[in-house]
C-alpha cells in the first residue's frame, strides 16, 4: 500500500484507472458526486475498486449534510447541517444530542448500504466574526463544549452503523478568513485563544480514529507552513496538545491553499512528522500519478495508525429505519424547515 487517497474521473473505470490502481495500491478511494449515479452503480464501483486493489480498502466520503452531502435525492435524503443540531441544543440539550446522533446513525445506513465505510465529518471546526463563510453552518457550535459534545455524538451514531468518522479540519479551520480550496488563510490568534478555543473542540474529540488537517498557517506556531505539512503544528499541537494518536490524513492536496507541484506537495505532506496520509480529490490522471509518485509505501507509525482506526470498523447495529427517520425528522421540525416532510 502507498500512503494516499486517490478519487476517480466518473462511475465507471476506465482502463487507465484500474491499470493505475493495480500499480499504484493506494490506501483508499474517496468518491464525490461525479462517481455516483443509482445504487447498485456505485455498488458496483466500490467492489470493483476493492476487487483491484486486493483488500477491504477504506473507501471515503464527504456526507456531513447541508451544503456538504455528496448522496442525495433521489436516491438518499437530504440532511441537516450541523448549525442545526447546535439549534436544537441551545433549547434543549437532550434533544441536540439525541438528533445528532440520529443523524450519524441514519447517514451510516446510507453509505454502508453502497459499501462505503468512512465518512469525512463531523467538522469540530469553530467559526468566529468575519471568518470566511466555508465554516459557516456546518459548525455544530460557538464554543468547545457545544462542539465536543455534538460532534462526539454524531461520531458515535457514524460507528454503530459501521462507519468511520474523520474529524476535519484539526487543529481548527473556524478562524479562517480565507477560503482554502481557493488560498491559504492565515489565523493570527495567539496561542493561548487557541488552546482554549479551537483546539478544545479537538481535544474533546481525541479519540476518534480518523482526522484531517487544516491548510491553514497558525503564525503564532508557526509562521510560514500550513498545519498539513507543518512538522511543529503535527507534533506540538496535534498530537502534543490535542493528544491526537490517530490516523491523520490531509486535506485535499490539489486544494488552492498549497504551493508547488502534486509531487512537491504530496512529499511535504508526508515528511517526518507530518501527515500519515496524504488526500487527493479531483481524479484527474496526471494529478494522480504524480501523487502516487512521490507517497511512500504505508508503513512504520503511520501504517500502525491505519491498521488500529480500520481494526475499529465494525458491523452496523440493527436499525429499523423507518422508525428512525420518523423519529429525526420529529426532533429536527422546530430548527429544520426540511424535516416537515422528511420522513
């Protein structure tokens, strides 16, 4: 296995691309709504991407809800965002937590019906004044606890229905004020607000198996480097301060916040004390040769992270949907107009 994610042009492999799984054994696949058409399309893809690269590979999604849900109509339903359940918290908190994790356990059915057993969220990211709107609504929270909380049970209903979560963006994307699909923010905060801001939320939220960084540039750790390929961010913060002993993969490296080539981009990623693995979305050919190019074989610490959050998979618990979907949908009519006819 190579340390990277690779995505995929369409819903059917072409040649090129099995030829390029085969030869470049990439640790997992993540799918966007260009690879999904029916069911049993993207059924089809996932088995056949697992089929070549030998093993039950990681296969990921982005499915937070909102404005970030890559199934839907109208084959799945459409979710919350996650301001949602900070809603219905605020005016009752046993409800919050009780929606939030429905609507883990509830999306989990959706992607472990089509075989995909990762999902990218929740997001423990919290935003504050003037921040660019990326964060926005797929906060669960203004404050830790309100995040931990949320984001905790959200994971929790992924897990019991045989999904992983990625907590995203570690150690906190709230603060920018630029979006980094587009350029790379700079959070000017002094460490102390950090500590007892956004990288509580994270704290809280440790033991999760799977996260992603943030390409963001915190200046008061360090200046220059965005936290993916940042070695004193990794190691003093994530997994110093934070205390985060997981798998913790990039966030997409073809993002506009990084600077140089695929290949320079994926190796700085992927230095000493770093990122375990590098993430790359768009499954454009060349860009993917040249990640796979320049990821090493998975292994060492890295590849012992991967083996222990994928070792936490497991069999989904017995759900009777119906009952369930009635049941979110009930909890979510006061804060969520959608729910009023949603189940």
């Amino acid at each position: 296995m190579r340390a990277f994610i690779t995505g995929l042009a369409g819903t059917i492999l072409t040649d090129a691309e099995r030829a390029f799984l085969r030869e470049a054994r990439p640790w997992g696949l993540i799918v966007f709504a260009r690879n999904i058409a029916a069911p049993d399309d993207l059924r089809r893809l996932i088995a056949e991407f697992r089929s070549i690269v030998g093993r039950d590979a990681p296969v990921l999604v982005d499915q937070e809800g909102g404005r970030v849900q890559r199934l839907g109509p109208p084959y799945w339903l459409k979710y919350p965002p996650a301001a949602a359940y900070a809603r219905l918290y605020q005016n009752d908190s046993a409800k919050g937590l009780a929606a939030a994790g429905l609507g883990g356990r509830l999306i989990a059915a959706d992607l472990h019906g089509v075989g995909i057993d990762v999902d990218c969220a929740p997001v423990a990211d919290i935003p504050v004044a003037a921040a660019d709107p990326i964060i926005g609504d797929r906060a669960f929270g203004m404050e830790p606890k309100a995040v931990v909380a949320l984001a905790g049970a959200f994971a929790r209903g992924l897990i019991e229905g045989g999904v992983l979560p990625v907590v995203k963006h570690m150690p906190g994307h709230g603060r920018a004020t630029a979006d980094s699909h587009k350029q790379l923010p700079v959070v000017t905060a002094d460490r102390a607000t950090l500590e007892a801001t956004d990288f509580a939320a994270f704290r809280g939220l440790a033991e999760l198996p799977l996260a992603m960084s943030a390409h963001v540039v915190f200046t008061a750790i360090d200046p220059v480097t965005p936290a993916t390929a940042s070695a004193a961010i990794v190691r003093d913060v994530i997994r110093g301060s934070i205390g985060y002993q997981g798998l913790l993969m990039s966030d997409d490296v073809s993002m506009g916040a990084l600077s140089g080539s695929l290949g320079e981009r994926t190796r700085a990623v992927l230095a000493a004390g770093c990122c375990d693995v590098v993430l790359h979305c768009d499954g454009d050919m060349a860009e993917m040769e040249a990640v796979a190019d320049a990821a090493p074989a998975l292994e060492g610490e890295a590849a012992r992270r991967a083996a222990a959050a994928l070792a936490k998979r497991q069999r989904p618990a017995p759900i009777d949907l119906a009952h369930k979907r009635a049941e979110f949908a009930a909890l979510l009519q006061s804060v969520w107009e959608p729910a009023q006819g949603w189940a």
